[in-house]
C-alpha cells in the first residue's frame, strides 16, 4: 500500500496555524503578516514531513511556468559549458526555477529559441560557444532574453562577457611582478573580442610598468596546441629570447611547454609561461602545473539567471534596456608552478 501523501493540512496541523498561512509562507507572498518565528515554525514543519508546495498550481496562479530555457550554443560539446550551466541551474534553483537546456548549433538557433517558446518557459538564456557579438535571433524579441558569453549587437538584451582586457593585465601583472621585462605574447589569428582585448592587455600592462612593446615578440597562430608550438618555437629560437611568454589560451600554452622541452629550456627555471581559459586538464596536467587566468563561467551563468529573474518580475521598456551596455566580469589569476623570477 503507497504511503499517503502530506498535504498542506498537516503541515499546518503540525506548525499550529491555518492551511493559509501555510500557503502564503511557503510561496512568498509579500503582504503576509506573520512574524520570523512564525515562518520558521511553519517550514521547520515542511521540511519534517517532506511537504514542498505544488508549484504547477502556483506557476498557474501566476501565469508562470517557473521553467527557464537554456540556450547552448554548442557550449555543451565544451570544457566550459559545466561551469556556465551549473551557476544558471545553481541559481535557478534559489529561485525555486527549474533550468530546460538545448543544445544547438549556430545555424539552428532561431527555430530552437521557437521551441523553447513553445514550451511556455518564461525567460531564455543564451549562451554562445565563445565571447563574440552576436545578433541574437528576433524571435527571442517576445520573450524575457540574457545572452551568455557575448554581446549584443541589437542591444536588445542584457548581456553578460569576460573582462578580457583585465584578464590579460592579471597575466601580465604576473609576470611583471616576477621580474620579467622581456615577454612574448602568442596570439590567436580569428577577429574576436578576446584576440583584440587581450592584446591591449598586453600592450597596457607594458606601457604602463614603463617599458617599450617591442611588437617582434607578439606572434599570432591558430588557437591550438600546434599554433602555441609555432610561435613559441619561433620567439624561443631567437638569440634576444623572452624570458617569458604569455599565451592566448592554455592550449596553446601546452604547445609552448613542448616548444620548450625541444630547446631544452626548463619551466619555469629558464622560461614563464602563463595561459589563459583555466581548462583544468590541461593547466593541472602539464608538469610543471600552468598558471592561467580563469573564464568566469559559473559566474556568468549565475550572473545571468539572476538577471533574468530581475527582467521577469519588473521587465524594462525597450529604451532602459538599450541604455544599459553588457556587463564584463572579471578574470582572475590562477597560480600554478610556471612563472619564478627570470634566471640571471
């Protein structure tokens, strides 16, 4: 025989008060009148007896379907997609909200963002596979919409990136700080936001420690380990060799690392390396361990979900939205064992 279900009556029998004060308290409502102890008591008791409220009955009350869509833009085939969805589903969660994930490719969003429409979710995140501009698909126009890892070229949406400008410093400052001054920075080829910011990083972090951007030692390659392999070998082979390299992303740190190897240069002994991405199986797996600037993925998730949130319960006019430019999150250091003072 099923056990029998608990029902709102007995939570309210067990905390010692009515089957209304019950339902405001554990939905929220704002002009309840019941003081802390009260609230306590009352979901103390929820909890003893395993009760959670019916969220599809509340979701119809408020013409919500308390779902969330998630829009990966192939971001779920990558290392990085984890990090992005577990701080939208993380913070979805404290919302009571629940997160619907499709994953799609570039040329499938617009009818994908239709599907998820149709789903009756009740706002979108959109997350692309890198930081680029985006012109998010219209159909997204009619629905509550954040975009994930790039910006908007309409201004339509909210939008939420990595600083990578700051990023680069924070490599940079790195390096600096360790005493290098003649550094190498391996580049990526593709026109995209982080190969433009990270280069002004670059430039920035040496201007301002007073020093001259010598542009030989910037070198640009395919975003690979074999382009990281390239480049550093070419700056490596040189008899004004730098002291240290700061690469576009740690795959191409990777590339660096075995440039070295060949040239018999130990890291970081004879030669720093820092990288960028913090893809862990990498950065943790190369001897010795990288030091590279993280992605804020799981805060760019979370970031978003929580905007989206703000859209739901007070949704601005077109004008506000247009006025407020997308929002950059920091990139922080992570220290590893590849970057000591330059050797003498």
């Amino acid at each position: 025989m099923a056990p029998r279900r608990v029902g709102i009556k007995d939570v309210a029998a067990e905390a010692g008060v009515s089957v209304t004060t019950v339902s405001h308290i554990l939905n929220d409502v704002d002009f309840l009148r019941a003081s802390d102890e009260t609230r306590e008591r009352v979901k103390d008791a929820a909890r003893r007896l395993g009760y959670g409220p019916n969220r599809m009955a509340r979701g119809l009350r408020m013409q919500r379907s308390e779902m969330i869509g998630l829009l990966s833009e192939e971001i779920a085939t990558t290392p990085h997609a984890g990090r992005i969805i577990l701080g939208a589903q993380n913070a979805a969660r404290r919302h009571g909200l629940t997160l619907v994930i499709i994953n799609t490719e570039r040329d499938d969003v617009a009818a994908n963002a239709t599907a998820l429409i149709r789903q009756q979710v009740d706002g979108v995140l959109y997350a692309t596979m890198y930081h680029r501009e985006i012109t998010p698909p219209t159909e997204l126009d009619v629905i509550p919409t954040v975009v994930i890892d790039a910006t908007d070229s309409t201004r339509k949406h909210p939008a939420v990136a990595p600083d990578e400008r700051s990023g680069a410093r924070a490599a940079m400052e790195e390096l600096l700080t360790a005493g290098h001054r003649r550094i190498g920075f391996i580049n990526n080829v593709d026109d995209v936001p982080a190969t433009r910011e990270r280069l002004a990083g670059y430039t920035e972090s040496l201007l301002e420690a007073g020093l001259d951007v010598d542009e030989s030692l910037v070198r640009a390659a395919p975003s690979e380990t074999p382009g990281g392999y390239d480049a550093a070998r070419a700056l490596l082979q040189r008899p004004d060799r730098p002291t240290a390299l700061f690469c576009y992303n740690d795959r191409m740190a990777m590339g660096a690392y075995r440039a070295a190897a060949e040239l018999q240069l130990r890291i970081p002994t004879d030669l720093s390396v820092v990288g960028f991405d913090n893809q862990e199986l990498i950065a943790e797996g190369l001897f010795p361990a990288l030091t590279t600037v993280a992605l804020p993925h799981y805060e760019m998730g979370e970031w978003a979900l929580e905007r989206l949130v703000e859209l739901q319960n007070d949704l601005p006019t077109r004008e506000q939205q247009q006025a407020v430019g997308p929002v950059f999150l920091t990139c922080p250091i992570v220290r590893r064992e590849s970057v000591a003072a330059p050797s003498q």
